[in-house]
C-alpha cells in the first residue's frame, strides 16, 4: 500500500480526538504530533489498532529536555506503519514537579526498555510499568544524567587539571 | 523442548541454583551479564544486566560539533562501524538538504555493504564456534580480514573507522582499494559456498539450531525486534527496500525472509544477506564505471572539510574550515530522524538541532539494545546449552547496547 498522506492522517486523527491532538509541523515529511499524557494510551491504541493506519511497529521512545519550557520534559514516541510505510511522531510534553506519563508496555512490549532507558536519563516515570528500574547507570545513582543541568565532566576533578596553564 | 516440566520456586522438590552468566563471559561475546536461576541445565528465570560499558555517547554528543560526532558512532556497533558512520553523515546531510553525487552514494553503498558481511561473517562464524565447530569460523575470518584491508586502503583505519566525512569522503578510494574489493568479490563467495555446505545441512548444527528460540512474527513486532532478526520470523521490513537512502533504489537485490524465526533461519537468513550484499557490491561497481572517477565529495565547501593543503594555501578553504571547527555556519532549528538498516536491524538517528554548534539532543535508536530485551523472557524454560546459541544469532554488540 502507499504511503498515507499526512493531510489523510492528520484528519483521521482530528475525527477522533478534536482538539485533544495538535499537530506541531512536518519537519522533513514526517508528521509530528502533540497530545496529553491524559490521551496518550488512546491515541496511541488508536493508531496502532485502526485497520486503516495500523502504526503496529514502535520505532523508539525517547526524550528531550527543554529546562526553559514551561514543560520541560517532551517524551517522544515514534511509531511505524509498516504494511504503509508511513511514520509518526507523538510528543507529550510533562513539567519536571511531574514527571508521570502512562507506560506503553500495556500495547508493545518493546516498550519496556525503551521506558527504562528514559527514566534512567531523564527520570521521566511510567506508570503501570512492570519493572521501573535503571537501566544504564548504577542503581544507586541519584541524578539523571541526560538533563541539560547535568555536568559533562564532574567539576570538581582534578586529575586533568593544569596547575601551570590552566585548561 | 516446550513440555518438559519446569520446577517452580515453591516445588518440594526443586534445588534452582543461581548461575552469573557474565559480565566477562567468553560465551556472551560482550560485557554484559545475565543472572540465571537454573533448575539442573533448564533456565527457570533469568535478569539481564546491562550498562557495563555505557559511555554516555548521546551526552557527549551535545558538546560536540556534527563532524566530531562520527567517531562516537564507530563505538556504538563496532562489528559495522561504517554502516554507524554512514548513517550519521546521512543524517546531517538530511538536515541540512545536502544531495550527495551518485559516485558517492554508490561508494558508500560498497563500504556499508562490506561492513554488513564483515558484521554477518563474525556472527555466523561464532554461532558455529558456539555450537562446537571452529573450522567455519577461521575459514571467514580470513575474509573478514580482507574486508579490513580494504577499509584500511579507504580511510586508514581497520575497526573504528570514521570512514567518510559529512558530504562524502575524505579522499578518493585508490586504485589498491578496488583492486582488493576486487580480490574479495573473487575469492569471498567460494569460503561462504563451502560455509554454507559445511553448517545448512550438517545434521548435528541443524539438530542444535533448528526450533531453538523460536519467534513468531507478532512477538518478534511487539518487541520491536529489526534486522535479521525480525524476517527470520517471517516480516520482510527492511530500511534499505522500504526507505531507500543512498541511491539503494538504484540496485537489485532481494530481502531473505525466513519462516520459523528459529536460530537456524536466522543463520539461513544472514547467509543469504551476504550473498544479496556481493550482488549489491557487484552492480556498484558496475555503476561506478559510469560516473566521473573524481567525485567525491558533494560540493558544499560551508559544510564538508576542504583538505589541509587547500587551507594552508587558499583564503576561501580557511575561512570555512575556521567556520566549521568553530560552528559558525547557521544550521536549520528542527528534528530530523534518519534510520538505515544496520548489520542488526534499523538504526536511527534522531536529532534535534537548536542552530547551534552542536546537536541539542541526539538519540540513537540501537538495534541491539531494542533486540536484546526478549533474551531474558524467552531464556524461560530453555537448556542452558541453547540459550547461548540464542544468544549468539541475536547478534548482541555491547557497544551498540550501552551506547
């Protein structure tokens, strides 16, 4: 089958959901998307289950941080309708006090590592998640790492450190 | 295999015993570790545990400029690295509307096709070594080595590559390297003939392989799973027939799709990508003929780095190499997500850019870590024996796990 047009999906999408889905833009063909942790599931099971789009590959969950955004934290999930060859980008944007989105596990269970990559780098949390734990880092580590305030190198070390010239 | 009984925790009779398989096992190919409870040879539960070389990459990533973001790719799937390399000077190119020449786009198509047998030759290799015959694997390993010295000819480097630069290569392949590219489409097909007549019907690997760590196209789906892995389960979605990127539209070739998704047809299946990858080579070459012999580089002096003659002795070449170390060139403010079909499925880049310097998130979608996340649930109930096989056709690169 052809590639859905992106207008197509944008109006199967607005059937269902009004205003709850807002499209951000098409940024190299690829239509990306904005919704609400309230409806994420749902639009989420709707692309994956509609018989028309059937978005059943989950390409990636991952995250950004924006610490001068109102919502600092945008989750990003990106979806592919494999038997169309279409693809989709969803965000949902969350504030750091809050930092609770419901886990995708209930629909792919790829989803599972995807989610604890995110929480061990962002400290995003999944709700509903079998085993929320970190994933890359050591358990007992209390920042996560991939936040824009999250030193590269740690400041206080010495062993690089040029006492003559400086760095 | 699926019948036998398995003793639960609460069973009178059980004595599971704990087995740490890894982090430095010979068996697991990687540093990475499964805990293991076993009841005699029979895997009851197990917890993977990974991160023991997570190097930060998507974090050093964003102090970076683009061009010095390759090397970090080399290390992700150290197996392929110029597939890495490739797919990140793809991406870039993709943000910023650079349209490469065919030549370029044919040359590239013959290193990431190499570094897809190179990636293959080690993996089928050690699942024969894995299952008790090392002769397969050091007749390939010879070929593999020719692949090298053909990378080495390219960009002087043999494992970590950094093969080519943001807008094509470095420098022109040299008559040494087409005349080794040439050797190895000669003599490669022969040692993977008698590869292939030494393993697909040898009744102790088929009796080892064959319905071991079977996985039905919906579960392969639901977990994600690209590559090899997921059309030796029988759904034929690979990146280069259905996104075609560097003119793979320009070739014939044909996507091997397997039925059982079984360690054996995951052999079969990259078996016959080896073959598919010579046939690829081969028309590139044939294609290669027809385009000019000194093309390169796409012509975008503001993005690709002129040579150091050129900025020594010219003012234009200079200034844009000063430009572009110091990142002052406007680069567009959106995402891009680029994926190519690695060695073990599809990797992706997905990159927000701010205009700045260097990219202001970059997420590398890692086939081996989205793979390698079934190991654990399927190990349930399987011999200890066929787990490692499993894990051997799963292909699991620790670099491309931890990123």
């Amino acid at each position: 089958m052809a590639r859905i047009p992106n207008e197509q999906l944008i109006k199967a999408i607005a059937d269902k959901f009004d205003n709850q889905v807002t499209v951000i833009g098409e940024p190299y063909e690829l239509l990306t998307v904005e919704t609400g942790r309230e409806q994420i599931i749902d639009l989420l099971t709707f692309l994956k289950t509609d018989p028309e789009l059937k978005f059943i590959f989950l390409t990636d969950i991952t995250a950004v941080h924006y610490p001068e955004l109102e919502k600092q934290i945008g989750v990003i999930y990106h979806l592919h309708s494999l038997t169309t060859n279409t693809r989709i980008r969803i965000k949902v944007f969350l504030t750091e006090a809050d930092v609770h989105i419901p886990t995708a596990t209930v629909l792919w269970d790829g989803a599972n590592w995807m989610e604890r990559e995110t929480y061990d780098l962002f400290g995003v949390i999944f709700d509903g998640h079998p085993d929320l734990r970190r994933i890359l880092n050591v358990d007992d580590m209390t920042a996560f790492p991939m936040r824009k305030e999250f030193p590269l190198e740690d400041p206080n070390r010495v062993d690089k450190k040029d006492f003559y010239f400086g760095r | 295999m699926q019948n036998h009984p398995v003793y639960t925790d609460n069973d009178p009779q059980s004595e599971l015993s704990t087995l740490n398989l890894g982090p430095t096992h010979p068996a697991t190919h990687g540093v990475f570790q499964n805990v293991l409870q076993l009841d005699g040879e029979r895997i009851v539960s197990g917890v993977s545990t990974i991160g023991y070389i997570h190097r930060a990459f998507e974090k050093i990533a964003e102090h970076r400029p683009f061009y010095q973001i390759t090397p970090l790719t080399d290390r992700l799937n150290y197996c392929s690295s110029p597939i890495n390399n490739m797919g990140w000077h793809m991406t870039v190119e993709k943000l910023l509307n650079i349209q490469t020449p065919k030549r370029v786009d044919y040359l590239r198509v013959i290193v990431m096709e190499l570094a897809r047998i190179a990636d293959h030759i080690v993996c089928n290799g050690v699942l024969g070594v894995d299952t008790g015959a090392f002769t397969g694997f050091l007749y390939m390993m010879e070929h593999r080595e020719a692949i090298y010295e053909i990378y080495e000819e390219v960009c002087g480097s043999r494992l970590t590559t950094n093969i080519g630069r943001i807008g094509g290569f470095e420098r022109n392949f040299n008559s040494r390297a087409f005349d080794k590219l040439r050797a190895f489409l000669k003599n490669f097909p022969k040692t993977l003939k008698e590869f292939e007549t030494l393993f697909n019907r040898n009744r102790i690997f088929v009796d080892r392989t064959r319905g071991v760590a079977a996985v039905s196209a919906e579960t392969a789906l639901s977990y994600s799973w690209s590559g090899p892995l997921l059309r030796a389960a029988g759904v034929d979605y690979d990146v280069r027939a259905m996104n075609p990127y560097s003119s793979y539209e320009d070739f014939e070739f044909e996507v091997p799709v397997g039925d059982t998704g079984d360690v054996y047809s995951r052999f079969l299946v990259r078996n016959e990508e080896m073959w598919q990858s010579l046939r690829i080579i081969e028309q590139a070459l044939a294609k290669l003929d027809k385009e000019p012999g000194d093309v390169f580089h796409a012509d975008v002096p503001e993005f690709y780095l002129p040579p150091k003659e050129e900025v020594y002795n010219n003012m234009e070449a200079l200034i844009y190499h000063f430009k572009i170390v110091m990142g002052e060139i406007p680069t567009p403010t959106t995402e891009v997500y680029h994926s190519v079909e690695g060695a073990n499925g599809e990797l992706g880049f997905y990159l927000v850019n701010d205009g700045g310097r260097s990219p202001y998130r970059l997420h590398f979608r890692r086939p081996s870590f989205i793979n390698y996340q079934m190991y654990a649930p399927m190990s349930r109930g399987m011999l200890l024996s066929d787990a490692i096989i499993n894990m051997s056709s799963l292909n699991i690169i620790a670099g491309e796990l931890d990123a």
